[in-house]
C-alpha cells in the first residue's frame, strides 16, 4: 500500500544579485552568440502571456524562486511519497497572491498512485489553472492531462510573481552552431561568463519560452514499479543509473516553463539542484507532448522565442540533503 506524506515545511532564503535588465541581455547576447547562429535578445515591456494561454499577463513583480526537497525524497524508499503544497510554500514566503511557474514531480496522491512530470501554470491570485502533468502509458506512450491541485511530489522549481505586465528579456533564437543542446543551460553558461558572479553574487531567471521549430529529447518518469533495476545511492543521495522513460524526437510547437540559476548565493549551504536549472513542457497545439526538457536534437532547425524576468530570492524548501548529512 502507497503513503503519502505532506512534509513540515522548513524555509531557507539565499538572496540573488541584482543586475540590470540591459546588462543581462548584453551578456546573453554575447554569451548565446557561441551556441546559436542568429540570435536577437533585447529588453521588452513583456506581451500579454494570456495570448500564449498562461493564465496571468506577465512574469513581473515580487520575483522569487523556490527549490523544494530533492532527489532522496523521490528515490529513497524511505520517502518516497513525500508531498509538498505550493500554495502553502507562496504563503510563507510572502507570495500567496502571484501567477506561479515552473517544473516539479507530480503528487502520486493526485495521479491514483502514478508518477508524472509535472508543469506549474497556475495563477493563485484567481484560482485559475492551466498546469499538465505527463504519465507514462502502459506501452510506454506519453499521456498528458490537465492538472488542477496545488501539490507536487519530491522535488520542485518555482518562479513566483505578481502577475504583472513590464520589463523582460525577449529571447530569439535560431539554428545551434555549438555543442551545448540545451537552451536553459546556454543561458547559464552565457550569464556566468559575461556577468561578474564572483563572490557568489550569482543570478536567477525564469520564464516562458517556445519551441517553434525543431524538435527535442524529453523524459517522463515511469511509475516505480516499472523500474525493474535499483538506480538509486542512498548514500551519494543521487541516481547512479538510467531508469526514465526518454522520447525523441519531440516537437515542435512546445512551450517551456523554466527556472535557471548561476549557483548558490550562500555559497552552497541550500544545497540547490545540481543541474542548476529546470524545465518542463507542454505542447500548444496538441495533449500529445508534455514531460522535461533536456535538449534539442535538430540543431540546424532548431528555433526559440521566449521571455524572462530576474528573480530577487531563492527559498530553499525542506533541504533533504543537509538533513541526512546531519542524521549520518
């Protein structure tokens, strides 16, 4: 029998530096100019997101981001099941009244016991939902539904805002010339480079982007007991072994949620996401396609457009790897 646990919140906050928009896009500019042939990145006053059917206008406003729990809490046996609340983690850190985006594990007390690759679309300030979850089918085909609680699974990245219209950066990108197949991580890398993040003055953004040509590689996690081999070390705290459930090619026309960070501005006392980035998808023309991003995998077709805004503060939710540290 499957136990759900709803876990007692514990809050950290790191604060990020503050950089102008201009510089920000100065630098991706430069920075993304490496991995891609055509690229446009200037700062706009931000469309109405309601046209690409987010349930808010804007991304601007009280910007912050949340990590919530981690690997252990989704591949421990002795955890799996945890479950967080979004709505009640917007309440603590002051942000109950924001348009809330990003990626995180779907709760499995949502989903009759399944595991699914949750997409956070959802305005908490009018209760209006627009969030997907992705399953894995019985033959291993991609199943995508709507999904309309406020809860996640293990692990989550969050970008909370008020909502609102104003400045952000408008990203245009065509055709990958570079190695690095991954949008979120080209951004990181460009920011790291071409911004001065020394002495852990590092950087968040988060956003909303389009896959309009091309195509990519994408997971689902399967439910556990479809995983037929042990891939996880309690020890390192990590999975050592493949055990997801890959699709390619994907696309195109998908819409990316996506949070992304330089590093840690505590220095690493959070313990934030290793990869230092997470996005999800949908499809905007079709339930067909949903799951995580990983990269593209057409790169002379290959085409983004998106916009992105900073945010001011991380809040470290329930940092499972300090607490093993410290029971070991």
């Amino acid at each position: 029998m499957q136990y759900y646990y709803m876990m007692k919140l514990n809050i950290e906050k790191g604060i990020f530096k503050s950089f102008d928009l201009i510089d920000i896009s100065n630098a991706l500019r430069i920075g993304l100019a490496i991995n891609y042939k055509d690229v446009e990145v200037d700062v706009v006053e931000c469309p109405n997101l309601r046209h690409w059917d987010c349930p808010s206008e804007g991304i601007s406003g009280n910007q912050k981001i949340i990590d919530v729990g981690g690997e252990p809490y989704m591949h421990d046996k002795n955890y799996i099941g945890t479950e967080f609340d979004y709505q009640e983690i917007s309440k603590r850190i002051n942000s109950s009244k924001s348009y809330a985006l990003g990626a995180g594990s779907g709760a499995m007390s949502c989903l009759e016991g399944h595991c699914g690759e949750l997409i956070i679309n959802e305005n908490l300030i009018t209760e209006e939902s627009k969030s997907i979850i992705a399953m894995v089918g019985k033959n291993k085909e991609c199943i995508v539904k709507d999904y309309k609680a406020k809860k996640h699974g293990g692990l989550g990245n969050i970008y909370y805002s008020d909502g609102k219209e104003g400045r952000v950066i408008r990203i245009n990108i065509k055709k990958r010339i570079g190695k690095q197949g991954s949008l979120p991580q080209s951004i990181r890398q460009a920011l790291s480079e071409n911004l001065d993040i020394s002495n852990n003055n590092h950087i968040a953004l988060a956003g909303v982007f389009r896959i309009l040509n091309g195509k990519i590689r994408s997971h689902v996690q399967p439910d556990y007991e479809d995983i037929k081999h042990d891939y996880y070390d309690s020890k390192l705290m990590k999975c050592t072994k493949d055990f997801l459930q890959f699709y390619e090619p994907v696309g195109p026309e998908l819409q990316c949620y996506s949070v992304l960070w330089t590093g840690d501005p505590t220095g690493g006392k959070l313990n934030l996401r290793e990869s230092g980035e997470h996005t999800h998808f949908h499809s905007y023309e079709n339930k067909k396609y949903a799951g995580h991003y990983h990269f593209d995998v057409t790169p002379d077709e290959i085409e983004y457009v998106g916009y992105f805004n900073t945010a001011s503060e991380v809040h470290r939710v329930n940092n499972i790897y300090k607490e093993l540290a410290n029971k070991n």
